[in-house]
C-alpha cells in the first residue's frame, strides 16, 4: 500500500494515475471526503487529513509500504517559510510515528544551496529535515523547472502577443513536465533505495521562454514574442498576478536564480533522470 498525497493536484494524481495503471493499491490523501470520491470510484483508499495536522497524517500513514509527500504552494501566504516549516515538521513527525519505510518527496533544482532560491530554500531544509529520519529511507525528486509555469501565461501570449519572462528569455533552462514528475515519483515507490536518494529530474532537452513563445505562436496563429520583464516591474507583475508581497520577493529571488545559473543540478551521486514529455506537447495541451 502507498499513501499519494496531492491528488488534487498534477503531480500527486500524475503518481496515483500510475500506481493504479500497475494495479498497485494506493491510499490517496485529500482534506474532504468529496475531493477523495473520484479516487474511491478507481479503487483507491481514501484517507482524509491534512499535511499540517501530525497525528491525522501518522493516521493515515499506518501501514504503507512508502508515501508521496509534497509542501503544496500557497501563492498568497504571507509568510511562506514559516507555513512550509510548520508542514515539514508534521510530516517528519508522522513518518518517525508511523514508521514508514519509504518516503519520496518533491524537492527543486536548486535544492543543494541554502539560500539565493527564493522558495526552493524551503525544500533544502526539507531534505536536511526528512533525510535525518532513522526509520525511512527517503528519495529527494529534485524536478526542474514546470513546464506549465509557462502556460499561465497562455492567456497573455493569446491577447497580447507577448510572453512574459522574469530572466532572461533566450537562456534555455532545465525544464520537467507535471506527468512526468507523478510517473518518476511512482516507479521511485516502486523501487526503494537502500539509504537516501536524490533524483534530479528534467525532460529531454533544456528549453527557453523564446523556444516557448515560437511554440505559442505556432498553435495561436499569431506573433509571439518572449519578452523579459524590467527588474523595477518584477514585484508589481507578480502582485498583480495574485502573490502575495512576501511569494512576490522570493520568485524574484528564484528568477535571479535562474538568471545567474545558481539554479542547477548538483550532481555528483545524484541519479539523473528525463522525461519523455516535451515543452511542444504540454504548450499544446494548454492553447
């Protein structure tokens, strides 16, 4: 049995998808029965509980073989660091309790450096957190950067013809689409390593926003042209996209990020996987 959570979500229903395609039993983790009813008809169990909420989570951990953990964005929190502090500390505290085996958790690119990341700082201590567990052996999937962060802005490239860029628009990035990351996490489950792993994930070939913008261009039937965003307009572009002030600044700091290349795989003993799904498909999907 393996416990999926955000299944209301791309990633987690990417794993569950997966698991139940390879008729493997799962136990999906949602916050209301309602949101667990379309698993339940495929045949998953439904444990309901929230990833803040320890004892509830060491609940619904009993007995699983491994778990798919996750901190689930919150663009509007206004102190982001401290939520995902508090999720961190109930999940550590739910897989010791529950003695769970195996955990795989979604980290980022970038996850190696403690600072400079913007968000992903977050995922550096989650690694450092779950990696200390005695009881599980714990796989870090460290995914690049989502390729549908790009189609948010479908929208704007349709009405506009523009595609906005928080760095530069011809630096071509490591890029992994949602599916993938689910479908990795899932055969991760399948194949518990001996001690700690890091996977560091990413498609076939590294993509630009320029690459994006010809691909948008392509399915609209219009121009599209990647343009990059002032540094002065950053935070007032992220505001008025629905982020908070305090999500705003550590984007911006995650863009300089990838910017300045400090948002790169580590390497080393890390396992290096790719996705077969291209930027052309997920853009395509999303027009």
């Amino acid at each position: 049995m393996y416990l999926i959570a955000g299944v209301s979500g791309k990633t987690g229903a990417a794993a569950a998808t997966a698991l139940l395609e390879k008729r493997q039993p799962i136990r999906v983790l949602v916050r209301s029965e309602d949101k667990g009813l379309p698993w339940r008809e495929k045949g998953a169990e439904v444990a309901v509980a929230s990833l803040d909420d320890a004892a509830a989570l060491t609940r619904a951990l009993q007995g699983v073989e491994g778990a798919y953990l996750l901190v689930p964005p919150d663009f509007a929190a206004t102190d982001f660091m401290a939520r995902g502090r508090h999720l961190l500390g109930a999940m550590t505290e739910a897989l010791a309790s529950a003695r769970v085996p195996h955990a795989v958790f979604l980290s980022s690119i970038g996850a190696q450096h403690e600072k400079g990341t913007g968000p992903v700082a977050l995922l550096h201590e989650g690694e450092i957190r779950l990696g200390s567990l005695r009881a599980s052996r714990v796989t870090f999937v460290r995914a690049a950067y989502f390729m549908e962060n790009i189609g948010s802005l479908v929208s704007v490239a349709r009405a506009q013809g523009v595609l906005p860029c928080l760095f530069e628009p011809n630096r071509r990035i490591a890029m992994i689409a949602t599916a993938d990351i689910g479908r990795t996490a899932a055969q991760a489950l399948l194949e518990p390593p001996a001690h700690k792993e890091i996977i560091e994930l990413e498609a076939l070939q590294e993509s630009s926003y320029a690459d994006a913008a010809r691909i948008l261009a392509k399915h609209l039937g219009r121009p599209v042209e990647a343009v990059r965003v002032p540094n002065e307009g950053v935070i007032p572009t992220l505001l008025q996209s629905g982020l908070s002030e305090n999500m705003a600044g550590l984007f911006k700091e995650m863009a300089h990020g990838l910017d300045t290349g400090l948002m790169r795989f580590q390497g080393g003993d890390s396992r290096h996987v790719r996705g077969p799904t291209t930027l052309e498909s997920v853009l395509g999907k999303l027009v």
